[in-house]
C-alpha cells in the first residue's frame, strides 16, 4: 500500500509538472508575439562567421526585452525594491542548482576530455555563483517547494534539452543565460553610467567582468566546433529554437523578481485541465510549425 500511494504521488507530480510546462508555454509565447520583429535598440555585429554568433544575432530581439525590461532598468538606476532582487537571487540559486546538473550531463556526453574537465569545473563553479554556500541547503525537494513557474519551466527546458537531445542543441539551451549576462551587464557598463552608491554596482560589475566574457567565449567554441563537425538542417533549426526559447525565458525571469510570490499561471491550469490528454493538447497548440511538441515542453 505505501509503495502504491507513493506510485500515485509520483504520477500527480509528473502530471502537474506537465501541466506547468504546458500553460507556461502559451503564456510565455502569448507575452511575447512580436519579440522578434520588434526593433531593438541594441544591434549586434551582423557577423556570420559562427554558428554560436548566428544562434545570438538571431535572437538579439529576445536579449533586448531583457534588457528594456523594468527589472534591468530599475537595476541600472538603483531603484530596484530590494525585496524583488532577493525574490530574484532566491530563485537564482535554485534555477543554478539545476543549471550547474545540466552542465555536468552535457560533459558526459562530450569524449574530448578537456571539454569534458572545463564542464565538470564549470558545473561546480556555478553551484557557487553568489557564495560558496549559497546552494549548500537547495535540494530536490526543496525547489519542488520554493521554485516559482517561470524557473520550473526554463530549469525544465534545458534539462529535458541536455539529456535527450542532441550535444548541440543541449548547448544551445544553456548557452543563452551565460551570453546573455556577459552581453547585457557589459552593454550596461558601455553605454549607461552606474552611480558609485548604487547598491547593485557590484553584482553589474561581477557579469561585466572580463573574466565571465572569457567563460562565454569557451562556451560559445564548444558550440562552433561541434557545428562544425556538420549538422543536420533539423538539428540546427531545434538548437536555434532551443536557444531562443532559452532567451525568452530569461527575459521572465527577470520581471517574475518583481511579481511577488505567485505561482498563479501554474496552480490555475492545474485546477483548470483535467486530464494529460489536454495538457498535451495545449503543448500541440503552442509548438511553431515544422518543431514536433518534444522541442516545445519548456
């Protein structure tokens, strides 16, 4: 009997777990129809010299509603609520508890050795992105608790990414958040002045810093010298689709800092569907034409 009930639980888990990948799509999508025909403020370089440069020139619309986002822009002027950006470094430590695991399934995937030493390193250093015991008390259960939807659906994405898909495309899925800081936080530090008291300062200069463009542009030659050893026409467009899924994503993540503890989106579609049948049926609708529904649970 008590293995049976924990059977249950297990299958009410994983199935409220799909409900959320489902609803978190089409609200994710539904929030941001236009993000790539929009103008941006901000354009890249246009190179095309590289499959990771092409990977964020194409997504360079989703980059900016990062960085236009009230979040960023509140940061920039010191103005953030201190209560949001803690609501924001909690669900960070928890989304790194996932991201620094993804990094170690990838090494496990790659032969090169010293790919596979740089990942295992870099699967560790993120687990002590903001202090060496800032995830020491973050377990399974514990982001089963205290994650909010927006970080179950992106921590969902990149995992289910890296450990079915192909190594390019489960790149393609985590590259996006160390591009993105590396590009946002030095964009900042280039064009908009930091007053010396503002309390943020520092957590801007630590992503502006040289030595995170460094971690990007090894991440980014793992990406280019895998694309270069050929891929399929299907392959490269789930990892531009990876990657900008990735993109959006970061964007909510932002802005969910500043909407206060509420997992509405996920907890209304679990009253509302009833069965797995309409939460894949919702998966089918949000998916983009030509990308099967396995590329869409995000």
């Amino acid at each position: 009997w008590q293995y049976g009930c924990q059977g249950v639980t297990a299958d009410l888990l994983a199935m409220f777990r799909l409900y959320i990948q489902a609803v978190m799509t089409l609200w994710l999508l539904s929030m941001l129809p236009f993000a790539v025909s929009t103008p941006s403020p901000v354009k890249g370089s246009l190179s095309r010299d590289s499959f990771s440069k092409r990977l964020f020139e194409d997504s360079l619309g989703f980059a900016n509603l990062s960085l236009q986002g009230t979040f960023i822009s509140q940061m920039v002027d010191g103005t953030l609520p201190a209560t949001a950006f803690q609501r924001y470094l909690a669900q960070d430590n928890l989304y790194l508890f996932k991201y620094a695991r993804a990094f170690a399934v990838l090494g496990s995937k790659t032969s090169n050795n010293d790919e596979f030493l740089w990942l295992l390193n870099k699967s560790t250093a993120y687990l002590e992105e903001h202090g060496r015991r800032a995830n020491a008390s973050i377990d399974e259960r514990a982001f089963e608790h205290d994650a909010l939807p927006v970080t179950v659906a992106y921590t969902d994405h990149f995992m289910l990414t890296v450990q079915d898909e192909d190594i390019l495309v489960g790149y393609s899925s985590v590259l996006p958040c160390q591009k993105l800081y590396d590009w946002l936080f030095t964009t900042i530090k280039a064009t908009r002045p930091i007053a010396d008291d503002n309390p943020y300062k520092a957590f801007i200069d630590q992503y502006a810093d040289p030595r995170n463009h460094h971690t990007t542009e090894v991440l980014e030659a793992f990406v280019d010298a895998h694309a270069a050893r050929g891929m399929s026409p299907e392959v490269e467009d789930r990892a531009l689709f990876s990657y900008q899924t990735a993109m959006r994503y970061e964007a909510k993540f932002f802005e969910q800092g500043l909407a206060a503890h509420s997992a509405t989106p996920a907890k209304a579609a679990a009253r509302l569907l009833g069965t797995e049948s309409q939460a894949r049926t919702l998966l089918e609708a949000a998916k983009p034409a030509g990308l099967g529904t396995s590329f869409m649970i995000a």
